[in-house]
C-alpha cells in the first residue's frame, strides 16, 4: 500500500503536467493529441492479428456441422426392380368330372393338364366354384368313416405326397392330393377328393396359393 509521500509526490507530477499544457496554445495541444490518435493508429495497423476468426468457432451451444456433410455427393436412387408381368385373372384349376382331367389355366388358356381320380358313387366331387383353402406338404390321413384310424405321411398315405384343400362342409374335407395307387387314375374311386401323381401334386404345391380358383364341372 503506498504511503503518503509517494501519493502527495504522484498529486504534484500531475499537476505539473496539467499546468505545462495550460500555457501551451490551444492549437498546440490539439496537434499533439492529433499526432497520438494518428501514432496509435498505425501501431495498430502494423501488429499482427493473433485473433481467432470467428468463423471457425463453435460456440457454446451450437452443434458441430456433421462430418462429410459439405463433400457428399448427391444421392443417386436405386433402380427399382423389375415388375413381373401381371396375371389378368387369378389362376383357375379346372376339375372336368366327365373325363377326368384337371386343367390349369392362366389368364383364360390351359397352361398344363393332369390325369386324376374322382369321387366313386355315394362319395361324389361336389360341382361348383371353389377356391383354394390351405395346403400342406407330407399330410396325414384320417379315413373318413373310422376316424381314429390315422396313417402318418410315408408312402403308404392315401394322401400321397401334399394336399392342397378347396372344400370344408363340417364332416369332410375335399381337395387335391397324391395317391400310392396311381394305376387307378382315370376312375371314380375316391371318397370325394381329387386324386393325382404324386410329381403332378407337388407341381401344382409348388406353384398354387390361397384365393385361386377351383372350378368343378361335370
């Protein structure tokens, strides 16, 4: 803490000063405060700038722009795949009882046709329009009369090889399927199903869905 000498000589040096300009012209000391505003100014011009550039600051509270953002390239959309051609009509399974063919059409012309079996007196194929209910691969058979007797799938299933079912009433189902006896394609010896090969079953596995139609004609 200064003592009070040096305050009492700092208070004189002051007002030495202050005297020294107030004899000196008006016009004097506005050159020389001139003079100092202009020193002072190119001192300033010829520092360096060791300021950062605001530019290349993130601030508090500012989010850094995301990395690649300014150098990604545009985005290029994929081709989009190429649409199958379209079916006029859903696919038709065409049951004729009489000679005892099944023919798949598409879009209104046969596309392939099968030799089947058909329902036998009593068990006779229901004739109407039908569509394709469920399917299933390797099915057990349940005989339609004594109904705890049940054969597993293997080659010795009245069933064959799949199943593809158009018709429920309650008591019985009725549908597609293979048979271990196809020596007996071409009769009416079912109990009401459709009875075909074995390959010929698991084309149309192959290929059928839910909704086609089934048409049986007498």
């Amino acid at each position: 803490m200064p003592n009070a000498s040096s305050l009492a000589t700092q208070v004189m040096v002051l007002c030495f000063g202050a005297s020294l300009l107030s004899l000196l012209p008006l016009h004097s000391v506005s050159r020389w405060i001139t003079g100092q505003s202009i020193a002072l100014a190119r001192s300033e011009q010829t520092q360096p700038n060791t300021q950062p550039s605001t530019s290349n600051l993130i601030r508090i509270g500012d989010s850094p722009p995301p990395l690649g953002d300014a150098a990604a390239p545009p985005a290029v959309e994929a081709d989009p795949p190429l649409a199958q051609p379209p079916r006029a009509t859903v696919p038709e399974l065409v049951v004729d009882l009489s000679d005892r063919r099944l023919y798949w059409q598409e879009n209104g012309q046969v596309y392939k046709s099968y030799p089947i079996a058909v329902g036998q007196d009593g068990w006779e194929t229901p004739v109407g329009v039908f569509h394709v209910l469920y399917t299933k691969k390797n099915p057990s058979w349940q005989h339609p009369i004594i109904r705890d007797k049940v054969v597993p799938p293997g080659p010795d299933n009245p069933l064959g090889a799949a199943w593809i079912g158009f018709f429920v009433d309650g008591k019985q189902h009725i549908g597609f399927h293979g048979t271990p006896n196809e020596d007996l394609l071409g009769q009416a010896v079912s109990h009401g199903c459709i009875r075909m090969r074995n390959q010929d079953i698991l084309e149309l596995y192959g290929a059928v869905e839910e909704g086609w139609v089934v048409r049986v004609r007498s």
